[in-house]
C-alpha cells in the first residue's frame, strides 16, 4: 500500500474520531455554540450550582429585587408566575394562612452590640449562708428533734442535751444572785445607819463596794447563762427548774432558717463544744465558680471596672430548659498557673433548689459594647453550596431568597454585613421548610436547559 494510501486512510479515521467527540460534547451539554450566558428577557443570566448539584440563578442585589419581575422563563410568561420555573429565582409562593401556621416571621433590626463569654463552672454553697451549730456546753444527747435534709426557721429547736456545764452555769447565777440580794440588803441598811448618823462612813463604803463587785458577779453569770441560749424570761424562771429535771437541759437552737445539710448527733451521745453537730445552709442562692481564660480577661475587666451590674445566664444538664439568673459579684485577683484561667464567681437565685453543689455548670455572660449592629435571630439563617441566606417576604403571597454576609454571633442574633436592609421580614422560624421546597422543585420539574 502507497504512503499516499495510509494517509488517506489515518485521515478518515481522525476525522471520524472528531467528529463523534464532537457530537458526544454536544448531547452531554459540555459543548456550546453562541455566548456563554444564557439570556432571559434579553438578559445576562448567571447560573451557578448549589451543594446538591442543581443549578441556581445569581439573583439580582438585595436593592433591585424588583427586578425579579422582568424576568420570563421558556413558558413566555414571568418567572415568578410560573409553577414550574420560579424556583430558579428562589422565590417560594406560600399562601397567608399556610404561612401563619408554619412559619414565624422577624424583623431585620439594630440592635446593641454585645460581647458574650461561655464559661464553665461548678456549683458551690454560698458560704457567707452556710452556719456550723456548735454546742457552748458539753453533755450527752437526751434527744434529736431535727434530721439531716429538714427545713428550720431561725431559733427553731434541734436537740436537747443534759449538760453539766449548764447545770453548774446556772447553779453559780443563783449563788451570785443570792450574793446580790444579800449585798442590795446590807447596802440599804447601812445607808440608812449612815444617814441617820448611827454608822460609820467607812462601814458605809464597804456595803457599796460589795454590793457593785455583787452586781458585777450577778452580770458575768447573767452572761453566761445567755451564751446558752437562755433569754430574761428564762434566768428568771431558773429558781423554779431546780426540781423539775430540767435544770442542766441544754436546748440547741437553729442559729438561722435553711436546710441542715449535715447531721454529726444522735440520742445518747457524748458532745462537747469542739465538735459541730449540725450545719445549717440557705439554699435559695448558691455560687458557680467559673474559669475565665486569660485572654479574655481584658474585655471583662473593661467593664467590670465601670462599676456596672454584670449578668449571666447559668444552665446545668441536669435541667436543660431551665435558665438561673446570675450575678456576677467577684473576679479572683490570681490567675491558674496550670490552666491560665481566672476565678469568676456569679451569685445565683436557687430558689426552687434545682441547683445542687458539686454540679457542673455552663455561664453565659453578656457585655454590651459600644454601637449597634443589624442582625436577626440565628434560626433564620440556612446554608446551602457554601453560601449563607435568609427567606425575605417580598409581596402578597411570595417569599424570596437572598444571600447575606454574616458577621458574629451574639446570642440569639446574627450580625448581618450585606444582604437585606434593616425593616425587612424574615423567616425566623420555619425556614428549613421553604429551603427544602426549592430543593424539591430541583429535583422534579422546572425549566429545561
């Protein structure tokens, strides 16, 4: 065979190649002929492609939404009136009442700008109301009228103790009392003599000086019979106790209202005034310690330093819908070497007594900072081919949606930077929805390419 020969023949079979190529690009769309964009009403008409593989239409800027109605499809009709090619736009049309039974709507507004910190705690009695009962007087335990985890107001009685050290604290108030009212009687008689000329002066001095070292031993022991717990009514009554068995019972009192939260008492113990019996604490408000890292220090302290009221939300697992107001009233002057963290300490309201010491605790502190931002709820934003957007009530019966640009989370909120003006309703709640009916009409019909 001529050279000429397989040249032809090398041709033919290139020539055929480039053509099936060819022809193959152009069934599977990778082959186009004419300008790049595909023109809607005469107009450019960007298209692009979602995480799910669908394509989706660049809509126009916020500002020019209304440029959404100029639009036609390939059904020469507008693209928002069409069932089958709306989607393309983002626009969802929803009727009133669907709308109000699935959806909540909110408004894109200024709010304050706000720094929040999320630290972590444990729960801690408030010591400044946790009280050790101690007894002031030894002896052996005649009977416990108050258990572990009972409540008790403020002098209630918690146990009865015969104690010797009583018995002879008010046998010495008698003596010195009987002392007194001997000195009181001599004193008038011999102020009496002296007046009338009949005594001395020196027998006068010496009556008034052992009736003031009399009042002076009467009120050492009227002292000491109060550190027991007995009141003016009761000294009185001491002369009558001396045989009614009564005499050496030592009554322990609550010293404060609150749940005794340790017991170290039973009947027919022997206790003396070294030992704490019972420990007595006012759940209603209880300390989160908190540790807050050194790097956040700064803007704490910043306004901490103004003297102002700083706030915390506190939550524990244990009741997860449940939110505890806080305060925080101390920031530790050292910081852990170990964990480069700063002591925080917020004084919560407990007064249901869900909080239990020992739990661990999360706080949320918020701080506001100076100037406002545009924001709305987190909920309302979704995600979708790694561009973040809103739902945005347009007119009557349609929502739109549109991209934004998100700044920092603060809370509830997100801080908007570009995308929808402050006024504008949105999705708040719901959203997940109206996203996945797009995402639905992708999958079934629509305008064909």
């Amino acid at each position: 065979m001529s050279i000429s020969k397989k040249m032809n023949q090398i041709g033919t079979v290139f020539s055929v190649f480039i053509i099936l190529t060819g022809a193959i690009l152009w069934l599977t769309g990778n082959l186009h002929f004419g300008p790049a964009q595909e023109m809607v009403s005469g107009r450019p008409h960007n298209k692009d492609a979602d995480e799910h593989g669908y394509e989706i239409t660049e809509l126009p800027e916020s500002n020019n939404i209304s440029a959404l109605e100029n639009l036609t499809c390939e059904h020469k009709i507008r693209t928002i009136d069409c069932d089958n090619c709306r989607f393309e736009l983002g626009v969802i049309k929803l009727q009133p009442s669907v709308a109000n039974a699935l959806i909540e709507t909110a408004i894109v507004q200024n709010v304050e700008r706000i720094e929040t910190l999320k630290l972590t705690g444990q729960v801690q009695l408030d010591k400044t109301r946790v009280v050790d009962v101690v007894p002031v007087g030894g002896g052996q335990v005649e009977r416990v009228a108050k258990l572990l985890g009972q409540q008790v107001t403020e002098g209630e009685v918690l146990a009865f103790i015969h104690s010797a050290d009583l018995g002879q604290a008010k046998a010495q108030f008698l003596e010195v009392q009987a002392k007194l009212e001997l000195a009181t009687s001599t004193f008038e008689r011999e102020k009496e003599l002296y007046e009338k000329k009949v005594s001395s002066k020196a027998d006068y001095l010496s009556s008034l000086n052992e009736l003031k070292a009399a009042q002076a031993y009467y009120a050492a022991a009227e002292r000491r019979l109060s550190l027991f717990g007995l009141d003016a009514e009761q000294v009185e009554a001491i002369k009558d106790e001396k045989d009614n068995g009564h005499f050496a019972e030592l009554v322990l009192r609550a010293p404060q209202a609150g749940t005794i939260i340790a017991q170290n008492i039973s009947a027919g113990a022997l206790v003396d005034t070294t030992k704490s019996l019972y420990t007595i604490a006012d759940l209603s408000i209880v300390w989160v310690w908190c540790d807050l890292y050194e790097k956040d220090l700064s803007l704490f302290h910043e306004w901490t330093s103004t003297g102002q009221t700083v706030l915390a939300k506190v939550r524990v697992k244990s009741f997860a819908d449940s939110v505890f107001e806080g305060v925080v009233d101390l920031v530790d002057s050292q910081v852990d070497e170990q964990t480069r963290t700063i002591k925080v300490r917020v004084q919560v309201k407990n007064e249901e007594r869900k909080l239990k010491s020992g739990m661990f605790a999360e706080a949320e502190i918020t701080m506001p900072l100076e100037g406002n931002i545009t924001a709305v709820p987190s909920t309302a934003i979704l995600s979708d081919g790694g561009k973040t957007f809103v739902f945005q009530h347009w007119k009557d019966d349609l929502w739109v949606r549109r991209d934004v640009r998100i700044g920092k989370h603060q809370g509830h909120f997100v801080e908007i930077l570009k995308g929808v003006p402050e006024g504008t309703t949105v999705v708040a709640r719901g959203a997940f929805m109206l996203k996945g009916d797009i995402l639905r009409e992708k999958m079934g019909a629509g305008c064909a390419d």
